[in-house]
C-alpha cells in the first residue's frame, strides 16, 4: 500500500509514521484485501493536533476521517479509528450488495455473433472474439446520480443503471477508463 504522510508545521517522528503504516496497511488488509492509496496530514492547529487520513481504495472511493487531540499520537489514533470504523461499513455494504445480487432472479444467455462475416472455415466463430452475454435484472432503482454513483463504488459491475428521480428517466453511471466516474442523461425528444 502506498501511504504519505504530511507534516504542517511540525516533526513527525519516526515512530509515529511507522504507527500510522502499519495500522493502515492492517485496516487494508482486514476489511479490502487489495492494495489502495492513503495520505495522512498531521497538522498543529491552535494548542493542539489535527490528523486528516485520506484513503483512495481501488474501486474508485476515497474515504476521509480526522481526528483532533492536545497531541499527535491520540489525534492520528482518533482519526484512524474513523478511518477503520468507515471502512468496516463499506466492506459490510459490499457484502450485503453480493448477497443481494445472489439473490436476485437474473438471466444470463449468450448471444449468437453479430458479424457472420468473422466465421472462420467450421463456421465456428473465431476464438479471439469476446462472446457477447446479456444479463437482465428485474427492478430498476429509483436513484439520484449521487446515490447511483456511491452505489457505482460499491457494486463490482462497471455500471449502474436507475431511474432518475428528478425526472424519471432512465440514467446510466459507468466507471471509465481513467478512473473517473461518467454519467449518461439521455433527452427524450
């Protein structure tokens, strides 16, 4: 895991980066169990401390906590125990999404290759082609695009499709490729 720790102001000593790494890396461990990014910025603030810890987990989430105290080991301890508290909340949510997935009566078949063209000599279709599978859902939520896209971070799918509840149309979030979230509007004419 990739942690940076900020100092405003003040030292950090090496004890305390070494405190801050290791609870971190346990956090990533225990509750994603894959590799994210983190920065945590102590900072003097009046007579006492304040510790912002960021996390940027890979499914495109960034979770912040902070913690203030009259020193810098209680305010980074305070703030990574918002940090793990959070972080048990989203791994709960992502399990209880799976278990609702599970659950859910879902379709899946294999559609025939639209380009009869890519047929080699057996007419079986070429192996380097990806295989188009439709996979059909009953309900459709009724989301705004904020609600979509924190359920967009917390799904496994790249996308999610909902109602919109300002106006009721059928919108779509997507995770693109450079790892910002998109959003698709359609107008009906």
């Amino acid at each position: 895991m990739q942690i940076q720790i900020v100092s405003k102001g003040i030292d950090v000593s090496q004890a305390l980066r070494e405190r801050i790494t290791d609870r971190l890396e346990e956090m990533m461990d225990k509750y994603i169990h894959r590799e994210g990014e983190a920065q945590v910025s102590i900072a003097r603030e009046g007579s006492g401390f304040r510790t912002i810890c960021s996390v940027h987990l890979p499914s495109g989430s960034t979770m912040e906590a902070q913690g203030e105290a009259q020193e810098a080991y209680p305010a980074s301890d305070e703030a990574l125990e918002h940090m793990e508290k959070r972080l048990r909340r989203y791994k709960r949510r992502l399990k209880d999404h799976s278990q609702r997935a599970k659950a859910k009566e879902a379709s899946m078949f294999v559609l025939e290759n639209p380009v009869s063209d890519d047929l080699d000599a057996d007419d079986a279709p070429i192996k380097d082609e990806p295989m188009v599978i439709a996979e059909s859902v009953k309900h459709i939520r009724t989301l705004t695009p904020g609600m979509a896209a924190l359920e967009l971070g917390l799904a496994d799918s790249g996308v999610v499709v909902f109602n919109n509840a300002r106006h009721g149309g059928i919108n779509v979030v997507f995770k693109r490729a450079d790892g910002h979230i998109g959003w698709i509007d359609p107008k009906s004419t």
